[in-house]
C-alpha cells in the first residue's frame, strides 16, 4: 500500500504502481487526507485493516510519518518502506525535525492558507509551495513543465502536520527501507539519512530530487520489491 505526502497526491505513484502491478503485486495507493498526523493516521489504518492478507506499507515524505503511526497495532502490517521520508520517533515534531536539516529550503518557499475546521466560522492554517519555488524545492530533477503541473495540481497540508507530536512508531518492531535522494532540498537529505539510519532501515541511496518515485520510479519499486520479499521472509520465520 503507498501513501502520498504533502503537496501531492495518489498519482505521484503512478509510474511505481504500473512496475509492481508487472511483478504481479496488488497495489493500493491510498489518499492521505493531510489534515495532522493523527487523524491521517487513523484514515490509513483504517485502509490497512479492511485488506486481506499482509500489508507492506510505502510512504513518501510527511506520508512516512503517517504510516510510522498508523502501522502501530496493525496486525497485517509485515514491513515498512520510507521514500525520501520522515521517521519520526514517539513525541517527535515534524517542524522541529526540519529546522535541524541544513539540506532543506522549503521552509522558506511555503505559503500560510486558510481551510474551514467545519466548527463554524473557524478557520485554520495549511500550507501551500509557491509556484514560483515548487521546483527547486521539491522537484528539481523533472522538467520545468511537468514541475509546473505539480505546482498547479498540489494539495495543501495542515500546518498541524508539522505541529502534531508524533506517536509510537512503528519502525521499532517492524522492519524498514528507507530510499534517501541525494538531492533532496524538501525534507532535505541529511534529515532523511539520520532518520532511516536511527530506524535500522536498510538504506539505498538514489541520486535525485525529493520526488524521486517519479523522477526514477524504476529505482523506487526495486526498493520495495526487495522489501516485499524481505517483509514476507521475516514474516514467515515469526510464525
């Protein structure tokens, strides 16, 4: 199952799904709501639990840090997969992670909106990337046309998602890979390495931007690949 971060969409995938439908796998690549780790969480386990059968959970970015919570508990969860992503630990804030990166530029390239809570009047704060920067922030590696796309089709997160302390993860009792893209000015590359590497999670690196399951898809779904055999190894050997 694959699961979107900020800014994008299921179809950020796309070009993953195609190759591992051809090995023969059954792929979901879910919605991820973006409204706070939390209830993103609680969305993707409910996903998770209405699959028969073992589940290998793929994240991308923010999307990481969802699946780190939501896999807690999740009986058919077997292996965790991290895309250029945040591996948060319990009480972890994702906006404080951030500020230690010296790789990442998005911070400076957001843009504050305002959504409906549906409490009334009440509004909130979600984030949007500038237009202008969603390139070199996010997507440095695709032609300036297909980053213009992006740019235009982006769905906002909730500031709350870098707010929102983060739960038991996951990654602690389940095993991990973690792709890192060298390039990756978003979350930002010396960030992503020190999280995977915290979680053990056998590291690949790839050179490229922070959306780097779309930039080499190729390189992405041999990782995951290697890690749906490994997860259904371990697997079998707990039993």
């Amino acid at each position: 199952m694959l699961v979107h971060g900020a800014f994008a969409d299921a179809s950020s995938w796309n070009d993953v799904v195609v190759r591992l439908q051809r090995e023969g796998y059954i792929v979901v690549a879910s919605a991820n709501p973006l409204r706070g780790i939390a209830a993103d969480a609680a969305y993707i386990a409910s996903v998770v639990a209405q699959i028969q059968g073992p589940v290998l959970l793929v994240g991308h970015s923010y999307g990481s840090a969802v699946i780190s919570n939501a896999a807690t508990g999740a009986a058919n969860v077997v292996g965790l997969v991290y895309v250029a992503a945040f591996a948060p630990d319990e009480s972890e804030v994702l906006g404080a992670v951030e500020q230690g990166s010296k790789d990442s530029v998005l911070g400076a390239a957001l843009v504050p909106l305002q959504y409906p809570t549906g409490q009334g009047a009440e509004t909130a704060v979600e984030f949007a990337i500038n237009p202008a920067l969603f390139r070199e922030a996010f997507a440095a590696d695709l032609p300036a046309e297909q980053a213009a796309v992006m740019a235009a089709t982006q769905r906002p997160v909730a500031a709350s998602a870098f707010t929102e302390p983060s739960g038991r993860p996951a990654w602690k009792t389940l095993p991990s890979w973690a792709v890192i893209p060298t390039g990756d000015k978003a979350a930002g590359a010396d960030v992503l390495r020190s999280m995977a590497e915290r979680a053990t999670a056998t590291i690949v690196e790839v050179a490229g931007s922070h959306v780097i399951m779309i930039s080499q898809p190729q390189a992405v779904a041999d990782v995951i690949l290697t890690a749906a055999r490994g997860a259904a190894t371990t697997a079998a050997e707990r039993r």
